[in-house]
C-alpha cells in the first residue's frame, strides 16, 4: 500500500471545519463527565501557553509520529525505503505542527512537506476567519490561532491515515470544536484524565 499524500480541498472534513461556528459554546455549562470546564479566555490562554500543556503537546506528538513510524514500516514490508528518507519525513512532521514554521523551503520539497503545505493552504484561511470574531487582542487570538492550526491540521492528518491511528487524540481534541469549545489543558496522566475545555 502506498501512502496517498494527495489533498482534496472538497473533502468533507475541511467543509465540516468551514461549518464550525468556533467558540459558540464557549464559557457556556457542559453536563460531560469527561473533561473539565474553565470560565474565561484568559483562563484558557494561560493554559495554552503553559510549560505543562506545551510538554503535553510534545508527548502526543511523538506518540503520533510513532503512529506514522508503523505506518511507513508497513509500507517498507513493500517498497525499500530509506531511513534518511523517514527521518526527513518526520522531520518535516515536527516542522509541520510548530508554530514557528518556517515558509522556506527547498526546491526540493518531499510529498510529504507538498501535503502539508496543501492542507495548511486550506485550513489557515478557515482559522483567520473564525478567530478573527473573537473580541480578544491580537496577542491572544495568535495565541489560540496557533494551538486550532496545529490541531486541524493534526486532525486531519489523524483523519487521512485513521486505519494506522491507534489513538486519535486531535479528532477528539477537534470534537470539543464541533461542540462550541476550546480544548485548552490536560488533568491526569495521559490517557487517564480529562481534558480542560473552555
């Protein structure tokens, strides 16, 4: 099986992320048992930018690469692939899903990176037109613009290889989206616990 790196940009999840009315529930009472509820942007912001939720981040991450990891071995059971060739891969991954990614890249671009610079084409406008509603300063709406683009596009990447995800940790994250809120912090050891939400 060989890996699909294209990017539709008619796919039923971006159009699901078009339909979001983002933050709608926002502050709003949950009846969830599984996930906790804050009270205030600031609130929320302050999490997100927290040295715990940042070491969080980095932890699904790498559980996520790993995911990606069995699935380019079961690709390797087929085609030779070369590990320089993986590690680029996951390189461009981790470049991928930081905040501070660079726009340059070389000529020679991987599939992988065209595929992530494809999604991104398409999520980041749908990100800048929901926060830009929100009446917070731009300060805080980079700071929640940065923690959506990181999680639709991992979302989506979960979505587009969903038969190798094993914990799909960001479409979870995304449903709390879909509900009107903003996931935001993590209490307990992971996978125990519950997620913060405003």
């Amino acid at each position: 099986m060989m890996i699909n790196y294209s990017v539709d940009q008619n796919d039923v999840f971006f159009g699901k992320l078009r339909q979001l009315n983002f933050a709608c529930s926002a502050g709003k009472s949950i009846d969830n048992k599984t996930a906790i509820q804050i009270d205030s942007w600031e609130c929320a912001i302050r999490n997100i930018r927290s040295q715990e939720w940042e070491d969080f981040w980095c932890d699904r991450h790498n559980d996520f690469h790993e995911q990606i990891k069995e699935l380019k071995s079961h690709e390797d059971q087929l085609e030779e692939i070369d590990e320089t060739e993986i590690e680029a891969e996951l390189q461009a991954i981790l470049k991928s899903l930081d905040e501070d990614e660079s726009e340059d890249e070389d000529e020679d671009e991987s599939e992988w990176n065209l595929m992530i610079d494809a999604i991104n084409s398409i999520i980041y406008p749908i990100i800048d037109e929901k926060i830009n509603s929100l009446p917070l300063s731009l300060d805080q709406k980079n700071a929640i613009c940065a923690e959506m683009k990181s999680v639709y596009l991992s979302a989506y990447l979960e979505s587009k290889f969903k038969e190798n995800v094993t914990d799909p940790f960001y479409t979870r994250s995304l449903e709390w989206y879909f509900k009107g809120h903003f996931p935001c912090g993590w209490e307990g050891n992971y996978p125990d616990g519950k997620l913060i939400i405003f």
